[in-house]
C-alpha cells in the first residue's frame, strides 16, 4: 500500500480565463523528495500555490493526510502542516533574522527555543546574523533564512520553489545537502527546480511539467537518462 | 509678543498637535498595511464626536469615554469589513474610491441623522478644570493631550515592535502573500490595525471637541485632511513621523493664528503639502515607497 502525504488528481488552475494548470495529477509520498522541474512559465509555482491556498483551483482534488485541502485558507494549510518557501525567498527584510525565524513559527503556542537552536545549527552563519535585518543579507544568507523560517512552523511537509535561483553553485551545493538534512529528519519535500541536474540527483520521484501538463515523471535516475529530458533540461552539462 | 504669551500658544499648539497626531497615526497606519488612504478616517473621527454627545446626555463620562471608544472601534472597524475587504484584490484606485464614498455616507448620515446644525459637545468636568503655572492658564486637557498622546504612542510603538500581532502587522504591511506563509490571518491583522486607529481617532475626538464645543457633520472634514497631511509630512507610512508631523501642524496652525493669519491657517496646511510632494514625497521619516509585488 502506497502511502502519500500528498496527491493531486487532475488539478486546473486558471488566472482570470488563462489556464496555467491543465489537468495535473501528481504523488508525493511520505517521507520522500519529490522534485517537479520543467521550464519557464510551465506552472510550477502556480502548482505550489495552489497546495498552499494563495491561488485558489478552478477543480480538482489536492488530498493532503487523505483529507480535500482545496478551498481551505492559507493559515489553516499551514497549521496543517505545509508549508512553502517562496520564488525569490521573500524574506521580511525590515525584520530581523531572528524575528524572520520567529514569524515562522507564528502559529505555535510553544517555545521556538529549541526550533531556533536547530535552524541555527542547520545554517551557523545566520547565528551570527542574528540581529541584523534581513533585507541586509546576501542573497545565500536570505535562501538560508527563507528555508530555516520555514522550518519554524514544524512542516511536515516542505514545497521549496527554485531554492538554487540566482545563487551560486557552491551555495546551491550547500542548499540541496541541506535538503536532504532536512528530508532525512522526516520532512517530506516537494521541490521546484530549473536546475534539473541538482534537483533529480537528490530527488526519489520527479514530474516533468511542460504548459500546464505533465509529461514524464519517474525515479530521479530514471529521468536523468532519459533521452528527452537530457536534451531539454540537462543541456550539455552531462 | 511677551514670554508668557508665546508660552500660552506653545501650549496650545502642543496640544492641538497632541489631538493631530493620534488622529494621524490612523491615516498611516492603513496606508502602511493597505496602501491605502482612508478617507473615511476624519468622519470617523466627527461620529466620535456625536457618539460622545449622546452617551453623555444619559451617562456618566466615565461609562461615556469607554463607550464612544467601543462604538468608535466598531463602527471603524466595520468600515472596514463592508467596504475595504471586498476590494482587495481590486485595483487601488477602486478601493480608494469607496474610502471617499465612506466618507460621504458618513457625512450625510451624521446631516440626516443629527442635522447640520452644530451640537454643544458635552464637558467633562475633570477636563475642563484651570491650573495654573506662574501667569499661565490653560484647562486640564490642554496639558493632559500631548502627554496622553506620547503615552499612547510609546504603548503603540511597544506594541508593534515587540509583540507578535505587532511582528504580524509589520510582515503584513511588507508582504501580503509571505506574511499569510506563516500562518498570519490577512483579515484579522487588517482588523486590528483598524481597531488600533479608529481607537486613538476617538482618544483624539474626545479630547480635540472638548477644546472646541461643538460637532457638525463636517468637523471631520478639515482635521482629517489636515493630520492626513501631517501622516505625509512625516512620511507616509511612519508612526514616528505621524506624530512629528501632527506636533508641527498643530504648532504651526496655533502660531498662525495667533499672529491674525487665521484666515491663512487652513490654506497654509495645504501649501506646506504641496511643497513636501515637490521636495521630499517621503516625508521627514519616510522609506522609499516601494509598490507592493
Ligand atoms: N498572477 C498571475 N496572473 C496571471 N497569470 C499568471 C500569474 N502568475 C502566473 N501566471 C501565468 O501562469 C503561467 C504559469 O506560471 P508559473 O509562475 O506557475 O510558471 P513557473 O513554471 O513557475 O515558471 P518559472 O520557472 O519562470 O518560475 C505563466 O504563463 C504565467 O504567465
Ligand atoms: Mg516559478
């Protein structure tokens, strides 16, 4: 028996007549890296929005822990356990680093302590940057803060949208290792890459979305020897 | 012009200020959270002043002053809910549109309602007692409204930085989308920052019309605009500026007036807004007005 934190059955989400979602369906299953890449304007982030309640679906069934999430508000998606670290990190740079952290775990009732403690293990450097604002870190640092905030609201599962966007291949390095950290204490992790290489290399499962549709899904290796694939998002890096 | 008058209108300027600012603190507040100007926010401020009228013809102040604040609030807040929220994900202009109708309706009501004749504003006895210090004399509110008014920021100011409402207000204001990331409640946030406003607008209400005796349906008309330019003065946006802004006005217009421009006064407020939009948009506190993604 297959057990799925998450499925979508035949998802359309459109914007003001324009459908950016064609009928999508998809499975992230417990305790897995799901990566979903596929190029610009493919729907990947609109897909991400829709789970946590930002966008709202035009129909389909988006079951989280085998109940019908559709329809229900962001702050009661994100009570429920998921949570999404946004394209372009979206930190809240007049607050501080630590505050950003806070504000991650705005609907708890217990004490962050510990919580804080972890996310600065995970990423030492925002220790050190504990009190300054976060609109005055480097894009690396924000990616960091972004993902450690997240962490904050104790997600059982995390959707990252193009975490590695502009940062560079070193950070990005650090940034999938850190992934896969988190994925090892048992967070289940749908990610959106561009960078298709780094994302099937740590991924279980991948989709591949083109328009608004899925057109290939499999293991993370068996897209990254798949003929098409390699021509259309592995370029000639292999 | 002798030491001891220039002192009396010191003093009362600082305290027509202190009325300024609390009502200016509404005005960039909602800007701050809606990029919004609530147009609405002096006729609130004038229904303040009839809430208090009928409340003290049957009650005690220390009932009425509770009352007009919770009705205040309610009525703010409401506003709100019927005629800000549907709107928004509307064009800004939109929303502002129904701010300036809110701001008619309001009006009308108060004409129909209570006519446009002026109603004595009622006196609170404790406010309107005298003191005196050497050849100065002015009435308890005069001397209780600014130092109200810095107490009531200081709170404010504590509140927004230190609590977590107060952390939520301020992601809310940066980032719509983000903030509801974390879990944060849009409306309820928007709420509150309705409620803090419409709260300090009856604080101000109640101690500006006991300075001055009597409400009209348009006694809102003309400070609304004027602590709206004071939130501007300041930089839009600014608690801290909202209250500088409000000080100066007050001060400025009290001094104005006393020199025999007060026919000038009013136009003086409107030019001094013409200059801050061609010299510094941002005001004195301002950031950067960045359009919201
Ligand atoms: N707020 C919006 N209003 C209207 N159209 C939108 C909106 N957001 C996205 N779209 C459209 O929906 C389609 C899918 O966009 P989406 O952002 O989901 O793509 P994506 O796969 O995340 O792309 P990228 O890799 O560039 O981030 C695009 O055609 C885009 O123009
Ligand atoms: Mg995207």
């Amino acid at each position: 028996m297959e057990n799925n934190i998450l499925s979508i059955e035949d998802l359309y989400v459109s914007y003001g007549g324009i459908r950016a979602v064609k009928g999508i369906s998809l499975k992230v299953p417990q305790g897995k890296i799901v990566t979903l890449i596929g190029a610009n304007g493919a729907g990947k982030s609109t897909i991400l929005r829709t789970i946590a309640g930002l966008v709202k679906a035009e129909s389909g069934k988006i079951i989280y822990q085998d109940k019908d999430i559709i329809g229900s508000s962001t702050s009661v998606i994100v009570d429920q356990g998921i949570t999404l670290v946004p394209e372009g990190r979206r930190v809240f740079p007049d607050l501080t680093v630590l505050e950003n952290l806070k504000i991650g775990g705005y609907l708890r009732k217990d004490s962050l302590d510990e919580d804080i403690e972890w996310v600065y293990q995970l990423f030492p450097i925002l220790k050190d940057r504990s009190w300054q604002l976060a609109g005055t870190l480097s894009g690396g640092e924000q990616q960091m803060l972004a993902v450690g905030r997240a962490l904050m609201s104790r997600p059982k599962l995390i959707m990252m949208d193009e975490p590695s966007l502009g940062l560079a291949p070193l950070i990005v390095r650090g940034i999938m290792d850190i992934i896969k950290t988190i994925n090892k204490e048992g967070v289940t992790i749908l990610l959106v890459e561009q960078n298709a290489n780094l994302a099937l290399k740590i991924a279980h499962y991948g989709y591949v979305c083109e328009t608004g549709s899925i057109t290939l899904e499999g293991t993370g290796v068996e897209l990254l020897n798949d003929e098409s694939v390699k021509a259309a998002y592995l370029g000639k890096k292999r | 012009m002798s030491l001891t008058t220039f002192l009396q209108h010191s003093l009362t300027g600082i305290s027509l200020g202190g009325s300024y600012a609390l009502i200016a603190i509404g005005y960039t507040m909602v800007y701050g959270i809606l990029r919004l100007i609530n147009f609405a926010h002096g006729d609130i401020f004038m229904m303040a002043g009839y809430f208090m009228i009928f409340a003290m013809a049957s009650l005690p102040w220390a009932i009425s002053i509770p009352l007009v604040i919770i009705l205040t609030v309610i009525l703010g807040v409401s506003i709100e809910r019927i005629a800000y929220k549907p709107l928004r994900t509307a064009p800004r202009m939109s929303i502002m549109i129904s701010a300036i109708g809110v701001s008619y309706l309001l009006q009308n009501l108060a004409t129909y309602l209570f006519t446009a004749l002026p109603r004595a504003y009622p006196e609170i006895p404790f406010l309107k007692k005298i003191f005196r210090i050497g050849d100065l004399s002015a009435s308890l509110v005069t001397l209780i409204t600014p130092i109200l008014t810095i107490i009531l920021v200081f709170c404010l100011l504590f509140l927004i930085n230190k609590t977590k409402s107060g952390m939520a207000m301020r992601a809310v204001s940066k980032d719509f989308e983000t903030a509801q990331l974390m879990g944060i409640k849009l409306n309820n946030t928007i709420s509150y920052t309705f409620l803090i406003g419409s709260f300090l607008a009856a604080v101000g209400s109640i101690l500006y019309f006991t300075d001055r005796m009597s409400v009209t349906p348009f006694s809102g008309t003309l400070p609304g605009l004027k602590c709206f330019v004071a939130a501007v003065l300041g930089g839009i946006g600014s608690i801290p500026g909202a209250v500088v802004g409000g000080f100066l006005i007050g001060i400025c217009e009290t001094f104005l007036v006393a020199f025999g421009y007060s026919t000038f006064s009013d136009a003086f407020t409107f030019i001094l807004l013409i200059v801050i939009l061609l010299f510094r948009p941002t005001g004195l506190f301002g950031e950067k007005i960045i359009d919201k993604v």
